[in-house]
C-alpha cells in the first residue's frame, strides 16, 4: 500500500515536471552562437520526422513556461522582425532573426504537442565588438559535383570544428561527412577554411563551426546539374573561337545556369577567321582607296613641286631673247646655210620649238636649191 502511494507520488511529480518544462532532447540546434548588434541569423532546428505535420515556433524568454511566442508555422512567414520555414523532408524549421539587438538573446525551438510540447534552447551572444566566430557567408550555393569553400574567423586558441546538424564532424584535415569530401586549411592564424568538394545533392543541409560552447550555422545548397547548365559549365571548342588581338580584347562570364545565346553579327572578332560578305568588301574596298590615294601621292606632290620650280627657274631669266642661243641652235641645223629669223615669244618652250621650225625651214630650201 505505502509502495503504491510512493508510485503514484512520484508519476504525479514527474508529469507535472513534463507539463511545466515540456519534452527536451526531441529537438537538436545550436547551443550559443556570438553575433554583432544589426546583424541576421538564421538557426535550424533539427525535429524528428514523426512531427513533420506539426506547428512549429520560435518562443522568446529566458524560462521556458514564461517564454513569448514569436512566430509559427501556422502563422504569417514573417512577422515583424522574425521569420520562419519548414523543411518537412529534411525535418528542419529554421528561424531567422533581423536586425540583432542586446535584448535578443534567449529562444527556444518548439514544437506543439497538445500540452506536452517538445523544445530546445539557445541563446545568442550579441555585441557591438567583433563576434568570437565570424563567417561572411552563411548562405552558400554550389553545383552537383563541383565545390565550395566556407571561411571562418575566429580568436579562440582552440581551432573550430567542423560539423553536420545532425550528423557527425570533421575529425581530420582531409575527410568525408555523410559521403562529401571535406579539406581543412588552418594555416593562416585565426582563420579556417573547409573546402567541400565532389558536391552531391544529398550534399544540402546544415553546417556549422564549433569552437568551445559555440556555433556558427551555414547553409550549404548543391544543385542538381542539368543537361543546361552542364553544356554552360563545360563549352564545346567549337561553339566559339576567340581569336587574340593586340588592340581589344573579350572575356565571357557566365554566372546563371540558364542558357545564353549571344548573336554572331553582334560580335567582331579580329584576326583571320571568316567574316560576313559585306565586312570583306568593305575592307577590299578602303584597301583600294588607301592605296589609290597613296599613288596620287607619290605622283603628284613630285610633279607639282617640279613644276612649282620651273616656273620659279623660268621667272628668274630675262624676257629678251639670246641671239647666241638661236645662232647655236641654227648652227646645229645647218653650219653652211643659216638665215636667222628673229623672233618675239614669251616663253623658253615657245622659243625652243619656234626656233626649230625656223630651222626646218631653211633646211629646206638648202634640198631645193640644189
């Protein structure tokens, strides 16, 4: 009789505790993960998969039973400074707060079971100074069978881990968590690196750096590689050849994984590849008139400048006729029989070939006489 007494006692003590405290260890998420006044950050919280179609929130107070609700699942996405998701196949709702203030700084993940609800508790360590642990990037996205590199800051002496929500982590510099290659660099102090390559989409989850009692949550996505975005990743040489230039040159980058296609008369490529029938003629054709012009050139800039000092020469002699030249050219005709004709011309041309019809002309009557 007094053992069942005792019994009942203690079933009664215990469900009132449950009832008061809910139901822990049915929830996993991050314990206590430093940030800076104004920033965001996104915590997931791990439930088992039994509670997929459950109302999920986010409960806000240091002691669970005086705790605020702040947002849920069954409510608006986003309210105020607070927003909420949940991954049924994952068996993940993530929490996301805006705006980080001093005062934000004890949560609870829950999930609604009638009276018995099931939570767990983190905290955030906000301040104005710069966090222990620091990741810029907590969103990062990759393709199937590619890689990522996530980079952490911290100024702890113990260098972080690197782990899986979830799952296990990282034990050694070159790994494997849940079939994904895994790279560690800690070479540069106060900062890690965790490479993550040969990317699957089983790859996607949550991750986190560990240092001490704290975390840093990142979210890994690795896309699917479709047909597309793999003729994009990986170009045939024939689709485009670039020729290198002196004076210009192109790059290509292509940062979306839908398909682009860049029209072929919109681009000009220098150098001997095969162009379009009217870039030819319109080179064949400035070519001839380089050309034309140049030999219009070299022609008749000489014969100007030729010219220009003829007439020069020819201003500088007197106008008045020398007899001597007209006797010499006279003698040259006929030495025996000259009958000079004086003549009253303008030019040294005029008279040259004046001077030789003059001549003609006696040599003429010498073959008449005789």
């Amino acid at each position: 009789m007094i053992v069942a007494v005792h019994l009942r006692s203690i079933t009664a003590i215990y469900l009132s505790s449950i009832a008061l405290s809910g139901i822990h260890c049915q929830i996993t998420t991050v314990s206590k993960v430093p940030m800076k006044v104004g920033d965001s950050i996104s915590i997931p919280c791990l439930y088992e998969q039994k509670y997929s179609d459950n109302v999920k929130y986010l409960c806000k107070g240091n002691v669970w039973i005086l705790c605020k609700i702040v947002i849920a699942t069954n409510q608006q996405p986003c309210s105020g400074r607070f927003c909420i998701s949940d991954d049924t196949k994952q068996g993940i709702f993530t929490v996301t707060i805006t705006n980080l203030t001093d005062e934000d700084k004890f949560f609870w993940c829950a999930v609604k079971i009638l009276l018995l609800d099931v939570h767990q508790y983190f905290e955030l360590s906000v301040t104005t100074g710069t966090p222990s642990l620091y990741v810029s990037q907590k969103e990062i996205t990759g393709h199937e069978g590619g890689s990522v590199t996530v980079l952490c800051r911290y100024i702890y002496p113990e260098v972080p881990r690197w782990c899986r929500l979830g799952s296990s982590c990282l034990t050694a510099q070159t790994g494997s968590i849940d079939g994904t290659t895994m790279e560690i660099n800690a070479s540069v102090p106060n900062v890690f690196n965790v490479t993550m390559s040969e990317l699957r989409t089983e790859s996607s989850g949550w991750y986190w750096f560990a240092s001490e009692n704290q975390q840093m949550p990142v979210h890994i996505t690795a896309h699917e590689l479709s047909s597309t975005t793999a003729t994009i990743l990986r170009p045939k040489t024939t689709d485009l050849t670039v020729i290198p230039s002196t004076t210009c040159q192109t790059s290509f980058l292509l940062t979306s994984t839908e398909t682009h296609t860049a029209p072929a008369a919109n681009v000009t490529v220098n150098g001997t590849g095969s162009g379009s029938p009217q870039d030819e003629h319109q080179s064949f054709t400035t070519v001839i008139i380089v050309t034309t012009t140049m030999v219009l050139l070299l022609v008749v800039v000489p014969a100007a400048c030729l010219g220009w000092r003829m007439i020069m020469h020819n201003k500088s002699k007197p106008e008045v006729w020398d007899i001597n030249v007209v006797s010499d050219a006279c003698s040259f005709c006929n030495r025996d029989n000259i009958h000079h004709r004086h003549l009253h011309i303008s030019s040294f041309l005029g008279k040259y070939f004046t001077i030789l019809h003059t001549c003609s002309a006696d040599k003429t009557d010498e073959v008449n006489n005789i």
